[in-house]
C-alpha cells in the first residue's frame, strides 16, 4: 500500500524521468518528511500541527516539502498509509498452511514488538481511529477489510480442520490489536502502575509470554469438549 505522491508519481508530477539513483533521493526525503510528521502528528493531531513545523522537523524548507507533498493533509494520509502498511505485515504472514498456534503466537510477538519500536505509530493510528477515521476511510474499507476478511477465512478453515477452537475471526484478531497496542497507546498508565514499560527487555518479554498464554490458551482444541 504505497503513500499517496509516490517516488514514481513524482517522476510524472515534474514532468522529467527520474534516474533510479534520484529516484532513491526522493524517496529518502520523502520517508525524511513523514518520519518528522509521525513525531509531530502523534503529539498534536492534524490540526495542531502545522507545515511549517514539519519543514522545520524534517530540515526542509516549507517550499522544499511541496515539492513532494501538495498539501498538510496528504503528508498525514502518507503517515497513516506508510504506517497502516507497517502495521499489517504481520497480518500477512498467517497462511492456510502455517501451524495456527505458532502462527498466531508469532504474530502476538510481532504486534508487541511493533507496540515497542513504533509507539509513535500507534498512538498516532489510535487517535486517527477515535476520531472516526475520516482521512483513512478509504482504506479502511478497502484494503484493510480485504486482508482482514482473507485472514478471518484462513482462521475459520483452522477451526474447521479441527487445528483451533470455536472462534469468531474478527474478534480474535480484534482482541490481539486491542490486547498488544495497549503497551504502546497507554504507555504511561502502564508505567504508572508498574514503573516500567517497553524500553525494559525482560518487560516485553514478560508481556509477550503472558499475551500469547491469554490468548492461546483460548484457542486451543479443549480434548473431550
């Protein structure tokens, strides 16, 4: 799922070809830009954000950053696609012939994981969520319910070949979103509690093991059930 204004679109959007070295440039300032935008917009929304800041944040002039995005608004949608594009490789990995239990457990780590190197990312994709999703409507309905309808048929035929429990697909996969990006959308209610988070290595692992024991341990065949 490419970010709006893609390097390639900007090889037509000036009118001259890119060569694959400048291709690489462009992309890199690109990336430059929505790294700086992620940090500003998951703090201040969309509103509260300005370009000029992002400019400022990325070491672009406000001129330079049109040159690759037309306006505030798609450099925000180019964080969330980015963004929701990262969020859903795990998803992915979940095929018909991956042992279910493994496979699910793997994707727990990997959600844990993502909470832990992009909680910027989360409680930006949180935020976007609670206000209705009104700039990522579209993919929303389109390529996130593709992937989440093909996996939730992958779960149901696991559960007909008898390799997992009863399960409803979607509240599964939406009982793991909710369950692994809690460490990073309420990241100080967890070190309020706890005074540790998920900079400290032995706390994501104690998370991981505990989430995958929750979770799995649910969808485990019950012997004589």
């Amino acid at each position: 799922m490419p970010a709006p204004g893609g390097a390639a679109a900007e090889g037509t959007r000036h009118g001259r070809a890119k060569t694959p070295t400048r291709l690489k440039r462009i992309e890199a300032k690109r990336n430059a830009i929505l790294d700086a935008a992620l940090s500003l917009f998951s703090r201040y929304g969309l509103h509260g954000t300005t370009v000029e800041e992002i400019a400022r944040t990325a070491g672009v002039s406000k001129t330079n950053l049109f040159y690759y995005f037309a306006s505030k608004e798609e450099v925000y949608v180019g964080v969330l696609s980015r963004l929701l594009d990262q969020w859903l490789d795990p998803l992915r990995e979940l095929q018909l012939d991956t042992d279910p239990i493994k496979g699910i457990g793997e994707y727990i780590r990997r959600k844990i994981l993502f909470s832990r190197t992009h909680p910027e990312a989360s409680r930006l994709f949180c935020l976007e969520m609670v206000q209705g999703a009104p700039l990522l409507r579209h993919e929303l309905e389109t390529s996130l319910k593709e992937l989440v309808d093909a996996k939730a048929q992958v779960i149901r035929a696991w559960t007909a070949a008898g390799k997992l429990g009863p399960i409803d697909p979607h509240h599964l996969i939406f009982s793991i979103w909710a369950t692994t990006q809690h460490y990073a959308d309420f990241a100080s209610q967890i070190d309020a509690l706890l005074n540790t988070g998920l900079d400290d290595e032995r706390f994501v692992e104690e998370a991981t093991r505990n989430v995958q024991r929750i979770i799995l341990d649910g969808l485990r065949v019950r012997q004589g059930g």
